[in-house]
C-alpha cells in the first residue's frame, strides 16, 4: 500500500468531518502522535 495516499485520505476524511488530530485520536482511543504518524507516513516499526 502507498503510505502516503493512505496518509492524505485520512487527513482529508478527518478535515472533511472538522476534526483535528487530538479530537480523531481521542473518539479512536488512541494519541494524536500516532494519528500524525499515520497522515505523515512516519512509521518506526
């Protein structure tokens, strides 16, 4: 998969719904640096 399609997808469809990273985080149960990491593509793994 292309990261940084998937990454852009995400952020449109979160900036379409008005959220900001910390708002989409915290409805996923998750913190907003993973959210930037997914919509930037930066990954450690």
């Amino acid at each position: 998969m292309d990261q940084e399609k998937i990454g852009n997808f995400i952020a449109s469809c979160r900036k379409e719904q008005g959220l900001t990273q910390a708002a989409l985080a915290e409805k996923l149960g998750i913190t907003d640096r993973a959210i930037s990491k997914w919509e930037t593509g930066v990954s450690h793994s």
